[in-house]
C-alpha cells in the first residue's frame, strides 16, 4: 500500500495531538522521514488551528428564546386537548341524560363530531410539533 501525502495530511491533527495509535505514529513518522520538505510544510503550517473549534456567536438571550420557543411548541397544542377532552365530557353526558328511547340522537352525534374534530386536531399537532422538536437523521 503506497501512503501517499494526502493520506500524511488527514492524519497529521490525530498524530499532533498523540491520539494516534503506534502504528500511525511510526506510519506518519517514516513517511516524514522520506520527504522532508512535507514535514517543513506541516510543521511550519499552524496545524493547531485544524483542531480548534469553529468559534459560535450566540446572542446574550439565546437560552431565554429558545425556552421561549419550546414552551410555545409545547403549549400550543393544549387548546385542542382541552376542547377535545370538553367536547367528548358533553357527548357523555348528552348520552347519559338522554337515555330514553323518546329524545332524538342528534344533539350528542353532533357533540360527539365535534369532540371528534378536536382530537383530530389536537393529534395532527401533535405529531408536526414532535417532528419539529424530534433530531433527524
């Protein structure tokens, strides 16, 4: 296998660092040792800035926005629970007092539609709020 200097170059940070393994060391080392002038380059280079982290500008309130928006995402989904929860209480109740054969049925399926609408909303928000918070692949 010929090692060549873009192979030298990917692990050149691992070795500057002493992650490297013995064999990478001895690798890297008997590469350097054949062409001196790539070490110069890699020596003189500032190979540190390689390791260092990008540095990230976060705005002084970052923390507070971001909690601002999670309670939002997680709060915006209440008003179609409570509706729905409200809605199907009043289908319940529609069907328990109206127990007689004699009262027509159309009060509570309407109650119950609308119950039914709401945990239909309520439940699509759901999901596109935990796809919005949830990480992906």
């Amino acid at each position: 296998m010929k090692i060549t200097r873009d192979v030298v170059t990917d692990l050149w940070p691992v070795y500057q660092t002493g992650e490297a393994s013995a064999d990478t060391r001895v690798l890297v080392e008997g590469f350097l040792e054949q062409d001196p002038e790539f070490e110069r380059l890699l020596r003189e280079d500032d190979s540190a800035r390689w390791l260092e982290p990008a540095p990230v500008q976060l705005e002084p309130d970052h923390e507070l926005k971001a909690f601002s928006r999670a309670r939002r995402a997680i709060l915006a989904r209440d008003w179609p629970l409570f509706l729905a929860i409200l809605f199907s209480c009043f289908a319940f109740g529609r069907i328990v007092s109206d127990t007689s054969f004699d009262v027509s049925p159309r009060n509570f399926i309407v109650t119950a539609a609308i119950a039914a609408l709401f945990w239909i909303v309520f439940f699509v928000r759901f999901v596109k709020t935990l796809r919005k918070l949830s990480p992906r692949p």
